[in-house]
C-alpha cells in the first residue's frame, strides 16, 4: 500500500469523523416546559418544542430559550406619592409565564425589564389616585387593578400576567407614630364605651331584676289575698247553709212555738254567759222568758234549773253603774 493510499484512508476517517460530530452537536434536544426559538439564516424559521430535534449547521441556530414555567418577578421597594401627597414605599411581587416563545424573543428587547418598568409605572399611577387611608386598606382593588392593566399590555410579548401582589406599604415614620397614637386612643376610646356598656348593662340587669322580683311579690300577695277571701267565703257559706239546714230541720220537725220560744231563751242564755255583759231585754219579751221556763222544766228540755254552787249574795248594787247587771224593764230590785 503506497504512501497516496494511506493518506486516502485517513483523510475518509478523519471526514466521517467530522461529519459524526457536526451530526451530534446538531442534535438538539429540548426539555419539558422549555420552548426554543430557531432562526435559519437569520429569519425566524420555528419555535422547537419539548423533544428532539436536529439542526442543520451554519445556518440554523437557536436564538432564544425561554422556559414556560410560571416565574416570579420581585420588584424593588419604590416611593410612591399618593392623593393627599403622602410618600410611601412599596414592594410588589408579579407571577408571570410565558405563552408564546416567538413574541416573547422579538416583542421586546428585554420583556422581563419592561415588565417590571411597566409594574412600577402602573402602581404609581394606581397609588396616586387614592390617599393614605385608601392604600393602606385598599389592597385587593390596587391587586386586581395592576393584574388587568399589565396582563393587558405583556400580551405582544408573549407573556402572561397570573396575579400581582403588593408585599409591604411602607408610610414615613412621622405617619406611623401619627398612626399608632391614633390606633392607641381608638382603643381606649373602644375600652371606655365597652365599659360604659357593661355598666349600662349591669344596671338594666338589676332594675330589670328589681322589677321582675316586686312582679312576683305582688302576684303573690294578690293569690294569697284570693285564696284568703276564697276561705272566707267558703266559710260564710258552709255556715249559712248549716243555720239554713238547721232552720229547715225545724221546720221538717214541725216544732211548735213553745220549742222556738225556748231556742231564743237558750240564745239569750249563751249571749249573757260572759263577764262585763250588759243585755237589755225588751218587757213584752218577759212573758215569754217565763212560759219558755215553766215549759222546760216541764219537759226537762233545755237544762235552766241547772245547779250551781252557791256564791255569797253581793251587797247591792245600784243597777246604773254595775256592768254585769241585767236590767228588765218593769222589774224592781
């Protein structure tokens, strides 16, 4: 084998060689979530997906790389002069992905840049239209409102705007001392009332009490009353009906007027029984005394001759100023 032929040899070698390597540093493979922008000759030809693919030398190339996982774009702190020209710092943080590899290489020459010039412009003219109070408690509506007016304007670059939250409203530090004076005298303005409640309160409790303890009181005063007053006429009426059935018995007996007249003497007898008792007995009633007498002892009704022990006769009396004397009309001592 002369010295051409093995020269030949090597120069096929060391071709297939190359060619090997040019092949394998063109094979190109993409990741999940990531897309890639390719040029041929310098114009945009195709935008690669996850997988593999093969690029043909010196005049395709990969212009961009951009990766479609949601990414997080943390703005610096930046004054922001709000109505009542009050400067305050804020910091915002932006979740953003990418949905469009080609408008995000050629829509801007920096897109993550311009977002966040975009963010801070947009806050301050959002900010800038509301005072202090309104900042402060108003961070929804500043939210939403920075959302829809930067998802509007990323759309040419390919970019989509999920969410932008606002992490610290930072007021100057004369403000916050103003602040916490004013949240300190709220709260004791808040302690004083709620005190002033509970007393109020407390007071009602006990007058409603009060109230409700002299109810009860005088609903009982006025059952035990009714129930008194219900006794005694129950009682009136039991002894009514027993003189009534009483009196009616007699009348069922058919007693005669010597009985009759002997019942009064008996109730004359029991009404003069006491000390200090002074009866005055009409004169036309005398008779009757006396025939109620011969008949009772005549029948042996009505005990009146009952014995009793004799007792010294008292030294007379003058009849107008002895209490226990009976005086009879007609009758001399």
């Amino acid at each position: 084998m002369g010295p051409g032929e093995v020269f030949g040899i090597i120069l096929a070698i060391a071709i297939i060689i190359f060619i090997l390597i040019v092949i394998i540093r063109n094979i190109i493979i993409v990741p999940q979530a990531m897309s890639f922008v390719v040029e041929r000759l310098g114009k945009y030809r195709k935008t690669w997906e996850a997988g593999l693919h093969l690029k043909i030398p010196i005049i395709e190339r990969v212009a961009k790389r951009a990766s479609l996982k949601e990414q997080v774009l943390d703005t610096p702190p930046q004054p922001v002069i709000t109505k009542d020209n009050v400067t305050i710092q804020i910091d915002s943080v932006v979740y953003f992905h990418i949905f469009d590899a080609k408008l995000f290489a050629y829509g801007a020459h920096d897109p993550v840049v311009a977002l966040e010039n975009l963010s801070a412009t947009t806050l301050r003219n959002i900010v800038g239209e509301l005072t202090l109070d309104e900042s402060l408690t108003s961070r929804d509506t500043i939210n939403g409102r920075l959302t829809q007016t930067l998802d509007e304007a990323t759309d040419r670059w390919g970019i989509k705007v999920e969410r932008v939250e606002l992490k610290n409203i930072i007021p100057p530090a004369e403000i916050r001392a103003s602040m916490e004076k004013e949240m300190k005298a709220e709260r004791e303005r808040r302690q004083t009332v709620l005190e002033a409640e509970g007393h109020k309160q407390a007071v009602i409790t006990r007058a409603e009490g009060d109230k409700q303890a002299m109810v009860l009181a005088a609903e009982g005063e006025r059952d035990a009353r009714i129930a008194r007053a219900q006794g005694e006429a129950q009682a009136i009426f039991l002894s009514k009906k027993a003189e009534a059935d009483g009196i009616k018995e007699l009348l069922n007996a058919q007693i005669d007027e010597r009985v009759l007249e002997l019942k009064r003497y008996e109730a004359m007898v029991k009404v003069a029984d006491g000390h200090s008792a002074k009866i005055i007995i009409p004169t036309d009633m005398v008779s009757s005394v006396k025939n109620a007498v011969m008949f009772s002892e005549m029948t042996g009704l009505g005990d009146t001759t009952k014995s009793r022990e004799k007792e010294p006769e008292p030294a007379y009396v003058d009849p107008c100023c002895d209490e226990d004397q009976v005086v009879i009309p007609g009758s001399v001592k």
